[in-house]
C-alpha cells in the first residue's frame, strides 16, 4: 500500500460530488483524492501551490547560484559600483 502524503483523503466519487466543499474542509492542507483507495491525485488550495511554486523557484535559484560560484562565473565588484 501506497503511503498517503496528505493527511486527509476522498475518493475520486466523493470529490466529484463537492470539490469545493472538500478543498475548504482542507484549509490549506493537500487532500489526497483516492481511485481503488489509491491515490490519484492530490488537489491543494491556490495559495498552497504557490507556496509550493515559490519553494521550488527559491532552490532553482540557489541551485544557479552555487553553480556558478563553483564555475567562477562572477564579476567582483565594490559595492559603490552598483
């Protein structure tokens, strides 16, 4: 069995009846929507996938970052320059 990652959960049947409902009761966490009690998918609310959209620039960013100073790809410069 499959472990969930989210702490609640609905089948496929129960969220086509009330998505919205469903998403509110979840307020804010990921509902993990279920298919022969395995999950399908997960629904999250708007602001929960931007959260999870800004975490995911945030290390693409820092990941790019370390690259390039493990590459050299940077210009010194003084602070009065800028």
């Amino acid at each position: 069995m499959e472990t969930l990652k989210a702490d609640l959960s609905a089948s496929v049947t129960e969220f086509k009846r009330s998505p919205t409902r469903l998403i509110e009761q979840a307020a804010g966490r990921p509902l993990a929507v279920l298919v022969n009690n395995r999950p399908a998918f997960y629904a999250l609310s708007a602001e929960a996938f931007e959260r999870i959209a800004d975490i995911l620039d945030d290390r693409e960013l820092a990941e790019t970052a370390q690259q390039r100073l493990r590459d050299g790809d940077f210009v010194e410069t003084e602070l009065d320059e800028l």
